[in-house]
C-alpha cells in the first residue's frame, strides 16, 4: 500500500535536528469558544495578524492536534500522542476517531516500534491517547519499546485527584495500560529544568496542569536569527490569540491565575530571541519567533521548510 512520501511531512531543522509535525486532526471550530472563552470574536477579529492562519475571518480560532517526532541524544522522541483511535469518550470532537496518525508517523520516519521515548507534556486526554491501541479488545502500548516520560508532580497530582468517571476512563484505557507494562517513568523537574536527553530539557511550565512541561530541544549549529533551539508548547499556550493576551486561560486550567504567570514568563524569555516556538495545538504553520508588541506579544510564524 502506498503510503505518504517522508517529504509531505512538515518539519523544521535546528542545525542538525529535524522536527517533524506529526498531524492527527484538525479540531472542530466549536473548540475554542469552548476552550478559550474569554477568546471572542469580536476580541479574534481585533487581532487582525491572526488572520488567515491561526482564525478565520468571522473571528473563529482554529486549533489541531499533533505531536512532534524528532532525534536527540541517538534516541527516537515523541512528544506528546494525541487523542487515539477508538477510545470511548464524551467530548464529541475525541470519540471513536480513525485518524490515520499512525501511518503518518510512520511517514515521519518514526514507526511505531522504533520510538524510543515519548514524552507526555501532562495528563489529559488529547495529549495521552496513543500512547495505547486496541488489540484483541484489550488497550496495549502503541510503541512496544518505549519509555514513557512523565513529571512526577503531574503523575502524583492525578493519583490523589478526586476524577470523575470520563477521566477514569482515560486513565484505564490510555495511562495504565503503560504504567502496568513498566513502561512509564516519573522525572522530578526543578524549577530550572532538567535535561533528560543531551539536547533535550523538560521545563516546568504549570497552571494548565500542576506537572506541566514544556519541552526546550537543542540542536547543533545555527544559522542567522536562529539560536538552534526550538520549545514545544504543551498546552501552556493553546493558541497564538493568547500571545496578545496572555490573561487569557483555558476552561479546563488547574490552576488559572499560575496558567497565565507561566505563560507571561515563557513569552518573556522568548521574546525577541531566535528560539522557534511549537504550539502543540496551533494550526498551520504550526511554529514560529516570538516578539514583544506593546505590553503583550505577537507569533511572527515560520513555515515548515517544505
Ligand atoms: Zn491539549
């Protein structure tokens, strides 16, 4: 069977690191009214550099789900899998989907059984799904020789929750599954960070959840107005209207008020630098510099190189 051409994937290069955006699917337009309240039309429209990739012109964001799949430190790394196929859940826009995400991860360069490691930015439903399949009715681990990294704040934060019966679900069908397999391993991330792979740092980033990371890759070599470095949102930042108001936080924040601290001091460091930001949820193009534009921020969007 024909499948995609390593060239269709969109990817973008740190010196001698490649990272490819692996897509899943697009997320329907009721998604961010739900998401980001506080992101209105009218306050979209307002933005007008938002327009036409990151909304559309009736002030609607767009949002996706995606992970990223590059090679640091002689490892194969994921960050992030997304909703998964075939799980039971109540949000509409996450139940029973047939994506075909595996193939193109595999037209990534990254079939399954050849990921080393998958980190896990935090515990939610869109961003844990892969890391099972279905096989003979039973959820098993999608990638069989994997660890799974996950920060231990995040991981001890969810065992004491008080979850409701959707979130149990996910947990049984996407997170234990792993867990039972031995697979999954808990990082302490101190306030600086920690580099788990050389090239490869966890930053803490919380709010949206208490163990949230960010993920800060490294590449060797650079080129004019690139540090070589890129940062993989998480959903610290869910989408670029929050870079002109960093206030605004998502429905299902933790904790909002630390949600957008965090943000405003990611956006901060980043700012005027030539680190790429990777926005987990942002559509196409997906990535790009961050600068200061009066008290807030602005995406000045860079396109994968093909
Ligand atoms: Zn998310």
């Amino acid at each position: 069977m024909p499948t995609d051409s390593p060239r269709t994937v969109p990817s973008w290069t740190l010196g001698t690191t490649t990272i490819h955006r692996v897509d899943e699917v697009p997320l329907p337009p009721a998604t961010g009214p739900w998401l980001l309240p506080a992101a209105t039309p009218d306050l979209v429209t307002g933005e007008d550099w938002l327009h036409p990739h990151f909304a559309d012109g009736d002030g609607v964001l767009r949002l996706d789900s995606h992970s990223f799949a590059f090679s640091a430190g002689g490892l194969r790394i994921l960050v992030d899998t997304g909703i998964g196929d075939g799980k039971q859940r109540a949000n509409p826009a996450w139940h029973d989907l047939r994506t075909g995400y595996l193939d193109r991860l595999t037209a990534a360069g990254f079939p399954p059984h050849t990921v080393d490691l998958v980190i896990l930015t935090h515990l939610h439903t869109d961003h844990v799904g892969w890391n099972t399949r279905e096989e003979n009715g039973r959820w098993v681990p999608t990638f069989p020789r994997t660890r799974y990294l996950v920060s231990r704040a995040e991981r001890e934060f969810w065992a004491a929750y008080d979850m409701d019966e959707p979130r149990r679900q996910m947990f049984r069908d996407s997170v234990d599954p792993v867990e039972e397999a031995g697979l999954l391993d808990l990082v302490d991330v101190p306030d600086d960070g920690t580099e788990v792979v050389p090239g490869v740092r966890l930053l803490p980033t919380p709010g949206h959840t208490p163990g949230h990371v960010a993920v800060r890759v490294t590449g060797e070599g650079t080129g004019p107005g690139d540090d070589g470095t890129a940062v993989i949102t998480g959903d610290c930042v869910h989408h670029p209207v929050q870079f002109a108001h960093p206030a605004i936080g998502s429905c299902v924040d933790i904790d909002p008020r630390l949600a957008a601290t965090t943000r405003r001091s990611l956006l901060a460091s980043l700012a005027g630098t030539g680190t790429l930001l990777m926005g987990t949820h942002f559509p196409a193009p997906t990535a790009g510099r961050v600068i200061a534009h009066g008290d807030a921020y602005r995406l000045i969007p860079v396109g994968p190189r093909h």
